[in-house]
C-alpha cells in the first residue's frame, strides 16, 4: 500500500518543496511593499537562488545513480548541467 522513497527522491522533493516556498514568499514580499525597486531587488535575490536548486537537486540525484551509471554517461551529465548553468549565467 505503502511505496518506499529512495532517500535521493525524498531530499530532491524536499529542495524543491523549499524553492517554490521561497518563490512564493518572494512574490508576497513583492506585492507587499508595492514598490518597483524593491520588486527588482527581491527578483534579482532569486536569480542566486534558482541555480544553487537546482545544483543541490541535481547532486543529489547524480549521488543517488552514481553505482547505477557509467563512468562516460556521468561526466555527459556534468557537462550539461554545466551547460545549464553557464546559459543561465551568461545573460
């Protein structure tokens, strides 16, 4: 009846679970002080955010297949999320 996570599965969910928490209290802050300058600054904060999640989730799912894939296809994964992320930083 019951399903077992995997404890990779579980910390993956629970970062993710804490960046939409944070992005939702972002927009409160946002419509609470009502002011663009202050918006930009609170979107801005999130920028730093974003990709340090999306780091995390993804170590920790490369640590939760690191028996279960080669050598070859691991540093393929590394290469692109580095890709990712250099994309989002370069603009």
């Amino acid at each position: 009846m019951f399903a077992i996570l995997e404890r990779a599965i579980i910390g993956m969910a629970l970062l993710r679970l804490l960046s939409g928490t944070i992005e939702i209290f972002a927009a409160y802050l946002m419509i609470r002080f009502n002011e663009v300058e202050k918006a930009l600054i609170i979107n801005s904060s999130l920028a730093i955010v974003g990709p340090l999640i999306l780091i995390f989730t993804t170590a920790i799912g490369l640590y939760g297949i690191a028996g279960k894939v080669s050598f070859g296809k691991f540093i393929w994964i590394v290469i692109g999320v580095g890709c990712i992320i250099y994309g989002i930083k370069s603009r």
